[in-house]
C-alpha cells in the first residue's frame, strides 16, 4: 500500500515522552539504558569449532542455498504488475524510505513531536510525517538540538556511527524552518524563511550525496550543492533567496571559504566534525570566519589522537567555552595525561578525577553523546572487538631481525648514545646525524649527499612503514610495478638487504608473479591464522568482511580466497562511486557472496553491510578512529546476527606498539569525553621527553619485542598492582580479562573435588593446545576487557536462569597458557566467587554429565547444535530437576 494509505489506518495514541517533549528545556542528565546485556561468545568457541568444521560442512542441510537461488531467481520473473506494486509499498513513488517493521515497533506515533509552544506563536515542531519514523534516541538528538538552537549557541552531536544523525539533524531544521512532511510549503514555513537566512551544510564529498537524498526523503526543503562546476550560480541563488540548504565539501570550502564567509548563516553543520581537529589546518581557519554563534557538529569519534583536538572542536563549535588554549592544557590535558600514568602518585591520579568530572560538566552543556549500546542495543545482538596476536613465521622474524640492524635504523636508536669519536657530542648531534652508509637514507638523499636539516628523524616513517609492511606480508617490501624505475631498483636493493641468505624462499627480491606463491600461507603468520578461522566461519554459513590498509595487500588476499574457492566482492580506492552500492546491494543479498574485501580508507564511511557478521581488520592504524569505523560497516541498525571482530596483530612487531597506543589514545577520549574510570597500564605520556615510558619515543618504536610478549605483559603487570593495592585475588578479575582458551571450574568447587579436579584441567587444557599451535595464536583478549567503551555501565542483576544460546563465557587465550591454569588452581587465589556463578556453573557440569560428557565436550557440541536441539536437552534437564526432590 501506499505510504498515504499507511497513514490514514494509524490510530493517534498518546505516547508519555512525546507528551513531555513540549518542554523547552533538554535534560542533559537523561540516559537511555539497554536493559538487556548482548550474548558474548569467544575466542574459545572460534576454535573449538575447528576441529568439527569438516563434518559439519558434510552434514549440513543445503536446502536453505536452494531455496535462496529460487528466490533469486523468482526475483526476476517478477510481472510487471507486481513490480509496480512493490514499488508503491516501499514508497518509491513518493520519494519516501522503506518503513521497516522492526523500526514501525520503535518509532512513534503520528503525531507531531512540539518542540516550543509560545502564546501568540505558531508552535515550533517536528511534522507528524517525519516524527512517526523517528527512534526514541532521535528524539532526543531533536530536542537537544533545538534546545542549543533557543538559546543562541552550538554544539555537538556526537552520537556513535550509525545512529542517525544525518536524520537528527534533518527534523531539527524541519522543525525551525516550519516544514510540514509531505504538504506544500505552509504559511508559517514561508515566513520564516524571509525572516531566516540559509543553512550550510560542510561534509566529505563522497557523503554530499548522501545528504540531498536524505533531505529528498524526509523533508521539503530548497536543496543545492556547491561543488564543481557553476559555483558562482549557487552564490547568485544564495543572494536571491532562492536556497534554504547549501551543502558544500571540506576542500570546497577550505577553497571557497573566504566567498561563503560573507554570508549570513542561520545554522552551519559540520559533518564528520573531527576533521576540524588541527588549529593550524586552511580548513580550520576558514570555518572560524563563518558568521553564525550557531554552529553544529556531527561526529562519532569527538577526539582521536590528543585532547587538545577536543579543544579545537568546542572552541569552532562554542567560542572560548573552554577557556583560552594554554588554559585547557594546563588544567584539563596536563593533569589528565600524567595521572594515567601507571606509577602516577595518588595525588596525581586525585587531581585528575576533579578535573575530569570538571571538563565532562562543562562538556555536557554542549555535548549529547549515545552508543549503540544504550539506544539501539536491545534491536541488535551485539558486536564482540577480539583482538588476535599472531605469531610471525619463521623466514618473517629473520628479515624483521635484519631490517632492525641496518645502518638507517641503528642511526634512529643510537641517537643519544655518546659518539664514538671521542666528542661528548650525542651522535645525532656529531658524526651519526646521517646513515650515507644505509639502504633508505642515500635515496632519500640522492639530490642532497649532505643530508636535510631533519636527519635522521627524516628516516622515522619510512622504516615504521617497512617494518609495518614486514609484520604483514613479505611481498609487500619487494618492488611495486606500478612505482617508477628509480623507486623499483631502490625497493629491490632493500629488499635483497633483508632477506639475506633466505631470498630465495620468498622466490628473490623482485615481485612474485606466481599465483601459488602470493596465495600460499606458509610465510605469513596472519594469513595462516585467518585461513584457519575462515574455514570455520564459511562451514556456518557466516559473512566476512575483510579490511586492509594496504591496496597490494588486498591483492595478495584475492588471491588467497580464489585459490580457496570463496565467493567475494572487492571495493578501494579505485572502485567508481556509482558502483559501490551496486557491490554492497549484490553482497547483502547473494548467498554466493562469502567475503567482501575493503580497502579501510575507501570503505570506513558510508557503507551498510549488514548481512556480514564476522569483520577481519587485517592491519591496525595508528588512530584507532579508523578500526572501529571499519567495525561499524556490519555493526549498523538492522543487523540481525551477533557480529565478531577479529583484529589481527603480528605478535613481537610494531603492531603491538601500534596496538598499545590505541589503547591509550581510546581510554585519553574516554575519559575526557564519557568520565570513565580507566585502568592506568602505561607509564609512558603524550608529548612528553620527560615520561616516554614503554609507548613514546623513537627508541621504543624500533625496539625488538621478538622475545618479549609486550601487550601481555603490560595488562598482567596491571592486573598484579591492582589486586596487590586492593589485597584480593579474586577469580572474577581474571575471567574479565577474557585472556584464557579454556574454560575453568570455580576455585570453590575446585578445593572440594581436589587433586583429581586439577588434573581433569590440565588435560582439558592440553587438549585445546594443539588448536592454538597450529593456528598460530600467541595471545588474544576482547578490546571491551581492556577499554571501557562509552559512559560508565550500570552493573545489571543477574538472574539465576540457564540459557543454552551460548555456553558459559570461556576465558581466552595467554602465550602462557599451562602456566597461567597451573596459577589458577594453586593455593594462591583464595578468593571468595559469586555463589550465582557457582550455582551457575555446576548446573552447566550436572547438564554436561547428563548427556554422557566432559565439559569442553559438551561446549562443542552446543555450538554445532540447532536450537530445537539446545530447547529439548533443557527441557529434558527440567523434567529430571522436577522429579527430585530439592534437585
């Protein structure tokens, strides 16, 4: 039916939060809470399906495929009649959305959403059309909006990707501008226009499209895009009142910005507002000249590297709202930073939760910032961040090993140490300032022999980037075809100095033309352990979405998964715009379509993939921004599977330090942003000589971690202090670390069953040993373990009930794994446990001997089982359970 006829049979009903709405003023202090925690899987369960996949792949039911091509193949004998029909319930014919019934049960009823409501003044509202496809949580978003709008300054929107505030954004102007939905332009819509200037509108080019389809489908605004050709006609249009939304780029406008300057802007957002993070960028200069104390930024990642980013924003957004610049960095960024430091003294650490508390008070004024977790949580089964350290092959330690000894790196370590010449000079300041004798170094320096006024620091990004490309593939480092001849005879003459005496394995220093070379997992530790996973994850009929940084690196993946024989789409860099929908449509509705492979620059932004529910970030990034954007691609509204992450990471590599800084630039923004309590794991400190600890520092990031586990050992060294401070040692503290493969029976009910118990363990543990070894798998654990995502969560009650949907959450994995079991069940932890837990787990152990095996066994078979077989064993236990008396 139509979206009219749609209409006409809704009932008005009354709704309390809208009925409230009428209010003019925005609760800042209101908090959506998911009532219902995501399922959690593990690492565990990943692997433990290995050892089955083959026998599942043989018993597995292929109905579901055929009937998928059948309804592929109906999809076109479609008459044309009922293609017509079609198109008028989506609402093609009208310009309007598909109304999803999930989202019908959300949203709310048709009726406007009143804003303000003044005597004398027609009432300041959202149009019944746009109000009744809205969440709760965009309600909200309006509100907020408009209430920074009454009182005559800006803000952000900082929701999470994928929350709608392109559509927030949209009611708001709706509301202010007198839009009424679907019916021609309203007296009072007109003469607010006369009496109001235009909005603009600044985004990344690939989403100014995006922006006039939205404002296409929700509202009836006068829409135009400055952008290319004939910008001069926009401006004649602006003039003549002739344009209500200007929407423009970033490069535009960084461009243009002296022209649309002269404007008077009524409200100006700024989407993907963090672009706006460095002061002294031409893009950041030329907003500061735009006229309108209304400003408005829209961004998921409010900071990403450092807190006077967050500054830069709120001081575009609402001038001098957080004091002059030196005054933020002397008493929110300093205080901040060096009491996260690990051994910071308490006084430190007191100081900065005043100041934290502080800033987030200010923050909130102007701040509205949700997650997935606490709006559209419950709709979703939720998204579980792993990430994996993968030990590097043999023939990659050995070429790492070589790369850190060149003339070029040692000159980057040794810089501070006294020069050998006898001067009481440092090196970098006497005879080692250049590397003349190095691979990288002539080539930089082949116009200037000399050396440049920045050396050696000029050699920093080119051997991270070597390094980078070692701990991901061997083949990266050859030479690119595509670079010049100059650039190929350098890239082959450092290649030949890494590999040695082991050229030859990597068949020589020149690109591998070989398909069964660049497709082999043999030399790349990741893609051995992504070959293992993968084979699990197509046996249960999963989707994958698999990010890579690197353009070649996608090249050598394509290889591997044809030589696999998976189905995949590809889209990077230079994937047309006009085609890259067509690939995402064709992936989420292919059944034959297994992986999509994505460059992480060309697919972190505006793509729904929502049909994949397991995401490989084959590289990390720096800015940890980037990786969770890429995360997001799958994680959206309207996903309908539990979503898993594997990020993959080189164990011993830079990776690690990469990974690690992560971690540290995460937990700065949250608690800035958010006011959480993080735990404090490193000593070093941002842009600080004085405290450059494990993290900072360009000795750090060329130091060989081969024999160390680095980010292991960091999180134990934490979990150590924390329970020496608080004098416990309570099992709880290592379960939530997620760091074991294994899971382990309570410490209570482990002192009552003994000796025996412990051995039963050992065995359990030795058993999933060989999956470990032979994935390569050094050490993983969740990201949400390690970094607290979004506010503070409220603890939930936990009710004495069994589901069978997944097993208990299984601890995950430790390089040292039998030592880490052996510290568990000895004397040493004697901490008291949940009696829930306890209750908990021993009915999971009755369970398992009720069929006849051993726990680990039991977990196997519950993942291959089908759900009616999951209901009839619990049913089967109940009937038991009822029978004996107090069972």
């Amino acid at each position: 039916m139509s979206l009219n006829t749609f209409k006409e049979t809704l009932k008005p009903c009354t709704n309390q939060s809208i009925s409230q709405s009428s209010s003019t003023s925005y609760n800042f202090e209101t908090k959506s809470v998911n009532p219902r925690k995501p399922p959690k899987s593990s690492l565990s369960q990943q692997l433990l399906r290995l050892e089955d996949h083959t026998s599942l792949i043989q018993n597995k039911p292929q109905t579901p495929k055929k009937q998928n091509h059948f309804e592929l193949k109906r999809k076109y004998e479609k008459t044309e009649e009922e293609e017509v029909e079609e198109e008028e319930e989506k609402g093609i014919g009208v310009g309007k959305p598909k109304l999803d019934p999930l989202l019908l049960d959300q949203a709310g009823p048709y009726e406007p959403l009143v804003l303000s409501s003044l005597e004398g003044k027609p009432p300041v509202q959202v149009p019944a059309s746009i109000n009744c496809r809205l969440l709760e949580h965009q309600r909200e978003g309006v509100k907020f909006l408009y209430s920074l709008y009454q009182n005559n300054h800006g803000g952000v929107l900082g929701d999470d990707m994928g929350l709608g505030k392109t559509i927030q954004s949209i009611a708001f102007l709706a509301a202010v501008y007198g839009k009424d939905g679907d019916l021609p332009e309203s007296s009072v819509s007109k003469e607010r226009q006369r009496t109001m200037g235009p909005v603009l509108i600044v985004c990344p080019s690939s989403l100014i499209n995006n922006w006039e389809n939205e404002f296409s489908k929700w509202a009836t605004f006068s829409v135009c895009i400055y952008h290319g050709p004939n910008c001069d006609l926009m401006v004649d249009k602006l003039e003549a009142r002739g344009v209500e939304i200007l929407i423009t780029s970033f490069d535009t406008y960084r461009i243009h910005g002296r022209i649309l300057s002269d404007i008077e802007w009524e409200i100006v957002i700024i989407d993907e507002a963090h672009r706006l993070k460095n002061e002294k960028s031409k893009l950041y200069e030329a907003c500061l000249a735009i006229k309108t104390p209304k400003r408005y930024g829209l961004t998921g990642t409010i900071m990403q590297n450092r807190l006077m980013e967050l500054f830069n924003l709120f001081d575009w957004v609402i001038p001098g709202c957080l004091g002059t610049r030196d005054h933020f960095r002397e008493f929110y960024e300093e205080p901040l930073k060096h009491g996260q430091r690990s051994s910071a003294p308490d006084r430190f650490v007191r100081v900065a939760g005043e100041r934290k508390q502080h800033l987030v008070s200010v923050l909130r004024k102007y701040l509205l910032r949700r997650t997935k977790e606490e709006t559209i949580g419950h709709l979703m089964l939720g998204k579980e961040d792993n990430v994996v350290f993968c030990a590097m092959s043999e023939l990659q330690k050995r070429v790492y090993q070589r790369m850190l000894l060149l003339p070029d790196v040692q000159c980057l370590i040794n810089k501070d140490v006294p020069c050998s010449c006898g001067s009481p000079l440092k090196q970098v300041e006497c005879c080692r300032r250049t590397a003349s004798d190095g691979v990288i170094w002539p080539y930089l320096h082949r116009d200037n022999p000399d050396g440049c006024d920045h050396c050696p620091f000029c050699l920093v990004l080119p051997c991270l980037v070597k390094l980078q490309q070692i701990s991901n593939h061997l083949e990266l480092i050859k030479p690119n075809p595509r670079d010049d001849p100059d650039k190929q005879r350098r890239d082959a003459e450092f290649a030949a100095a890494v590999f040695g005496e082991d050229v030859d394995l990597v068949g020589g220093n020149t690109q591998n033309k070989s398909f069964l070379g660049l497709s082999n997992v043999e030399h790349c530790g990741k893609m051995r352990a992504l070959e293992k996973l993968m084979s699990s994850w197509v046996s249960q009929s999963d989707k994958i979405l698999l990010f890579s940084y690197s353009v070649r690196m996608l090249d050598i993946l394509e290889k591997f998964i044809i030589r696999k024989g998976y189905g995949f789409s590809r889209l990077d860099g230079s994937t047309p715009t006009g085609l890259r929908q067509s690939l995402v449509d064709d992936f989420n509705s292919s059944p034959s379509k297994q992986v999509f492979l994505l460059s992480t620059k060309a697919g972190g932004l505006g793509l729904n993939l929502v049909s994949a529910n397991r995401v490989v970030i084959f590289d990390p990034n720096w800015n940890p921004a980037h990786d969770l954007q890429a995360q997001d691609r799958s994680f959206r509204f309207g996903q309908k599977r539990h979503v898993i992450v594997f990020r993959l990471l080189a164990a011993g590599s830079l990776e690690e330090l990469v990974y690690t800084r992560q971690v540290y630039k995460q937990q700065l923004s949250n608690i800035a942003v958010s006011g959480n309590m993080e735990k404090r794991y490193f000593e070093g400190v941002q842009d600080s000589k004085e405290f450059q600890g494990e993290l900072f520092g360009i000795c750090n990031l060329f130091r060989d971690l081969s024999d160390k586990l680095f980010t292991s050992n960091i999180i134990e060294l934490h979990e150590k202090n924390r329970k020496k401070d608080d004098g416990t040692h309570s099992k709880e503290d290592l379960n939530v670390r997620g760091m074991y493969f294994v899971p382990e029976k309570d410490i209570t009910t482990a002192s009552f069953e003994g000796a025996e118990s412990s051995k039963r363990k050992e065995e359990e543990c030795t058993a999933v040993a060989p999956a470990l070894e032979d994935l390569g798998i050094v050490y993983a654990h969740r990201y949400e373990d390690i970094v607290n995502l979004g506010p503070a969560k409220i603890k939930e009650k936990k009710e004495q009930t069994m589901h069978l949907d997944y097993p208990p959450r299984q601890p995950k994995a430790s390089t040292a794994g039998k030592k880490k079991l052996d510290t568990i069940t000895g004397k040493e932890n004697t901490g008291t446990v949940n009696p829930i837990t306890i209750h908990k787990k021993n009915q999971y152990s009755i369970l398992a001997r009720s069929m006849g095996m051993e726990e680990v066994q039991f977990s196997k078979w519950l993942l291959s089982a089908t759900p009616a077989e999951r209901e009839k064993v619990l049913k089967d236990y109940r009937k038991r359970k009822e029978k004996i008396p107090n069972g």
